[in-house]
C-alpha cells in the first residue's frame, strides 16, 4: 500500500513539472491523514515536501502521511490582507483584534494593535530605506506580513509550542516555516549582555529574555522577517547565520533603525557588539575568532555565542559601509540558493572570496584596520593597543597555542622596553645639547657685553687727555 502511495505522489509531482511550462503556480492539493493542505509546492527531496500554502506559511509534509494528491483547475494564487486578517481572527478569537496597515497584519490584545502595527511599519521603511541608500535591490513582499503580540508568557508558550518551538528564556522570534513574528509584552531591562542572553537555534531565530526590551526584540525579530520577505535571504534555502544575524544586529543601532534621530557617529554602531570586538581586538583575533571561520561555518555560534554575534554585526557593518556594491552581489547570490542541500564549508568560502576578489585572510587585515580606526576615534586613541597587531594579521593557519602568545609578549615587551629606553636617552642628549648651547650663547653674550664696555672706557679716557 505505501509503495503504491509512493509510487502516486512521484507520478503526480512529475506531471507537475511539465505543467510548469503551461501553468507558471500549479495548484496541488494533498490530504493527509489529518489534514488538508493546498497550495504550491516549493521544493522536493527524498521523502519530503515543501509546500507554500496562500496564506505565505511553508509545510514540510512527509510522504509517508500523504493519502491523495491531486490537481486544482484554477493555479496558485496567494491570499490577500482582507483573507489573511479574516483567518488571523478567527485563529486568535476575541481577546485579540487584528490591525492591518500596508504591509503589516498586527495580532495583539484589545486596543494596542494599533501602536504596535506603527511600530513595525516604521521599521519596515526605515529597513529599506537604509538599503536603497547602498543600492542594495529589493523586492516587495509576496505575502502579507504577520506580527502576533501576546499578553503574557504563557499565551506565547502556548502558541510556541505548536510550532514546535522551546519557550523557555525567549521574549520573542522568527520562524521561517510560517513567516511570523511571535513576541509577548515585557517590562524587564537588561543593560548587560550574557553567554546566555542570544539564543542560537538552527531552524528559528530567537531573542533571550535578557538580553534587551521589548523594542529591541521587536526591532530585530522584524528586521529578520522583513530580510526573508525581501530577497535578501530566501525562506527554503541555506543562509549562512552571519549574514542572518549580523543584518539584525546592525539595525539594532539607534542611528539605523530610528530615522528621525539621525544616522552619524556613534548612533551607527550597536554599542554592544561593538565593546565586545573592540575587547576581541585587545585580546588579539585567533583562529577561532577569525573570519574565515565565520564565514565557513555556522559552529561559532553555538561555542562562542557572544563572539560571533560580535563579529557577525561587525563583518556587517564593515561590508555595508566599504562593500555595499560587493555586498549587494553577494546577497542577490545567497536569495537564489532555494535548495534545501548542504550549504558547505567549501562553497561558502569559495563564494565569499569570488565576491569581494580577496582572500580572506588579507580580507580580514582590512577588517580589523577598518574597526581599529572606528574604535579610535570614538572611544579614544588607547582603546586599542598596538601590541596584538601581528597576532590580529597572523594568518589562521598558525597554532593558537599558550606558548607561543607568551613568547610573543615577551618579545614585544622587550620591543616596548628597548624603545622607550632609546627615546629616554634621545631626549637627554636632546636636553644636554639644548642646555650646552643656551650656556654658550649667555658666555658669548656676556663676553660681547665686557668688550663693548671696554671700548666706551677706552674711548672716554681718551677724550679726556685730548681736552
């Protein structure tokens, strides 16, 4: 019987694709044993399908469940705001009311929709806004977009739990699969950043209780939605998670997202992340900071959390200010990548280089020069030292290890020492010349003075054996 099931919805998914070419969306729709799902399909593989319903939500169906497949006369078409609010309403009932504004469905407790859907439309503009100014190309979105704000914690963790999301120590996230953003309403504030205050999860992309407001998750959790619906990261392929979670971080920055406050100095740079990398610089980038790894591979983020989102927003930052035309190439390249394969190692490197036409060791002293003047020029000349520069340029292919740091302090400890002995000197001989020659001149000058003295005598006794 399951062969048969098999053998049906290979059949059907085939003929779908030579429908391709008559009908640009066909319409399927597959009952399950449960469920009923229509809508088109995305993409293919083993024994898995991904199906975009018309509301914009992805379901991952598995063979295995699938009773009947079949295909509907009229082609995909995807729901408009007035059907989306309608089925919103429905699924929350009446202790929610939903506000709709261009681009935004806002769900939200009784008589506070209405700021919130401000809120999340200033963001959306300001979000393209600061992209269009660095000809970054975007598209709008296809579906309408939905924002869900929960009274309390225990309504979010209710509704978590049915997209299979862990709960416990979020305020909000983004979940790819069904396009929303899930937050509740919370007072509490955090100024300091913890190992523990970003999350990192492989399928959604969540904000820590602690780690900021209720603003701050609102404006980084619709700074991903908003990416995902724009063309910047596409919603079925593999997006690396620097490019993913260094875009948030940089529209965290007041100066960014907030237009009306101005956009200059140090309201650019996301403070956090900033005192961490410039603490990274002090230390010295290894090679498990380096961004080669960052860029190869997403495993950062679970080992050195804080680090990585550090570097992320910084490699971010850095590309849009010097590399937005590199940058903007290097998006469009990532958006195409609708495949649910393996985004490995090699490719990503391959295609970072091919980019941006460095290597990305000589990449990163670009990086660090770059961030060592920022952090200069706003936080004062020593707060990055000198003396890990060459650890900083080293390339990632020499070992990290204990001694050799040590004997690298040590050299430029003695290097230090050396210098500032030979200065010392230099400036007492400089002194002792300085000192010499003012002697010399008051001698000289006072020699003069005993001369000039001695010829009005001469000249004054001789005047007077004349009379």
């Amino acid at each position: 019987m399951f062969r048969r099931i098999v053998l049906a919805v290979t059949i059907v998914l085939a003929a779908t694709s030579l429908v391709y070419s008559q009908q640009k969306h066909p319409h399927l729709e597959f009952v399950l044993k449960n469920k009923t799902y229509r809508g088109k399909v995305v993409s293919q593989e083993n024994s898995k399908t991904l199906l975009m319903l018309g509301d914009g939500q992805m379901k991952m169906i598995d063979t295995k469940e699938i009773v009947k497949i079949r295909e509907l006369t009229k082609p995909f078409k995807r729901f408009s705001a007035v059907e989306v609010k309608f089925q919103l309403a429905k699924e929350f009932g009446s202790r929610y009311e939903v506000v709709g504004k261009t681009h935004y469905l806002v769900v939200a407790p009784k008589g506070r929709a209405k700021k919130y859907v401000e809120v999340f439309e200033d963001i959306f503009s300001s979000f393209r806004s600061y992209l269009s100014v660095r000809n970054i190309s975007t598209h709008s979105p296809e579906f309408p977009l939905v924002a869900i704000v929960f009274q309390d914690q225990k309504s979010f963790a209710k509704y978590a739990m049915k997209e299979q999301v862990k709960s416990a120590g979020i305020v909000g996230y983004y979940h790819p699969f069904s396009n929303r953003v899930a937050l509740y309403e919370s007072s509490r504030k955090i100024s300091s950043l913890d190992k523990s205050d970003l999350e990192f999860t492989p399928d959604i992309f969540a904000r820590h209780a602690n780690s900021s407001t209720l603003k701050d998750t609102i404006v980084h959790e619709t700074t991903h939605q908003v990416a995902y619906n724009i063309g910047l990261h596409s919603r079925t392929g593999s997006t690396p998670k620097w490019v993913v979670e260094g875009m948030a971080t940089l529209f965290e920055a007041p100066g960014i997202h907030h237009r009306s406050r101005g956009g200059t100095g140090m309201k650019k740079l996301n403070r956090e992340m900033f005192t961490r990398l410039v603490k990274n610089l002090n230390h010295g980038i290894d090679q498990s900071l380096s961004l080669r790894r960052l860029v190869s591979y997403d495993s950062m983020f679970r080992s050195r959390t804080i680090d990585a989102y550090s570097q992320a927003w910084a490699l971010n930052y850095f590309l849009m200010e010097k590399h937005s035309k590199e940058y903007s190439r290097y998006l469009k390249l990532l958006a195409k990548n609708n495949s649910n394969k393996l985004y490995d190692s090699k490719h990503r490197l391959a295609d970072f280089e091919n980019t941006f036409g460095n290597k990305i060791d000589e990449f990163q002293q670009h990086f660090i020069a770059f961030h060592t003047t920022l952090a200069r020029k706003y936080l004062g000349r020593k707060s990055v030292t000198t003396r890990n520069n060459k650890k900083n340029f080293v390339s990632t292919n020499v070992k990290d290890s204990k001694k050799q740091r040590l004997k690298d302090n040590k050299k430029h400890s003695r290097k230090r020492h050396h210098r500032t002995r030979t200065r010392t000197r230099t400036r007492t001989r400089t002194r002792t010349r300085t000192r010499t020659r003012t002697r010399t001149r008051t001698r000289t000058r006072t020699r003069t003075r005993r001369r000039s003295n001695r010829r009005h005598r001469d000249n004054g006794s001789n005047t007077r054996n004349r009379n």
